[in-house]
C-alpha cells in the first residue's frame, strides 16, 4: 500500500504551477520549465526535489499505447468478497498483487468491496484471466465486469487548486 506523506509546507502558486507543466510533460528540462514558471533553474530545480522528498512527486513516467502492446481489452471488475474483515482483505491485497494485466485495485465502499482495472490482449485473454486467475483469489463471493466501448478521457493529470481555480473563472 503507498503512504502519502503531507508535505512539510503548504504548495504556493509557484508549486501547483511546477506540478502542472510536470503532469503534462515530465520529460521537460529544468531550463524550460524554470522559464515557464517564472523561476531561474536553480531554484526551480531545488523546488522540483523538495516536492520529491515531500513525496509530492512520486515519480516519471513514460505514457504507452495499450493497442501498440496488443491491449486492446479494457475491463473493470467488481468484486465482493464473502467476509469483511481485515484478514480477508489483507490476503485479498496479497494476492492481487501477482495478477498479471491487473494495473489498479481499489477497496471501495458500495454494494462491492474491490473494483479492479485490467488491461487485456481480448476477450478470450479475458475469460481464461477470470476463469484461472481471479477465480483463485482468495474469499470471492460474486464478480460483475464491465467491458469499456470507448475510453472517453484517461490517465488525465491531477486537477492541483491552482488548476481547479483557473478553470472555473475564480
């Protein structure tokens, strides 16, 4: 499970905007991005690791197409387990952990306790992935799949305040 620290201090202007042009292109230099910031680099780049430790920022990385992977199959999953118990979910977490394709699950409150996104080659890769793999997980009472027709938005960066506040006139 990831722990997300507080940041020792409260992100100014100057942080949001950092994170913002960082969401949307990691791969920017440190000169470009103090420009577009209004900083000079150094600073820029003392803010950028601050933010790290901080663990404001948690990494970089590269954004792939799926269908260049052959993972034209998006699928979530609902399931629900027999007991609720910190136990049941303890080894339900274990074991999700080795399923191939599985790239998040979420405890979740509702009718269901986890919801799981998996990327799949198709339908075929599907049925074999619920039928051998999850099936094996540990307490599964029921599961309900909804396979995605259109991706309309995904993987979009963080709305930071700053953002929020911009894009709403205020």
């Amino acid at each position: 499970m990831r722990v997300v620290k507080k940041p020792s201090r409260e992100l100014d202007t100057i942080d949001l905007n950092i994170l913002d042009v960082l969401q949307r292109d990691g791969r920017i230099s440190f000169t470009e991005l103090a420009a577009e910031v209004g900083l000079s680099t150094t600073p820029c780049l003392e803010r950028v690791r601050r933010l790290e430790e901080a663990g404001v920022i948690t990494g970089y990385h590269a954004e792939v197409n799926p269908a260049a992977l052959g993972l034209n199959l998006l699928v979530f999953l609902e399931v629900s387990l027999r007991y609720q118990s910190n136990q049941a979910f303890d080894d339900f977490r274990k074991a999700a952990q080795g399923i191939p394709n599985l790239l998040e699950c979420h405890l979740i409150s509702g009718s269901s306790d986890y919801l799981l996104k998996l990327r799949l080659t198709d339908m075929s890769e599907y049925r074999y992935t619920l039928g051998e793999i999850l099936s094996t997980l540990p307490g599964i009472q029921e599961s309900r799949s909804y396979i995605v027709m259109e991706e309309v938005k995904s993987a979009a960066p963080y709305p930071t305040e700053h953002r929020r506040r911009a894009l709403s006139g205020h």
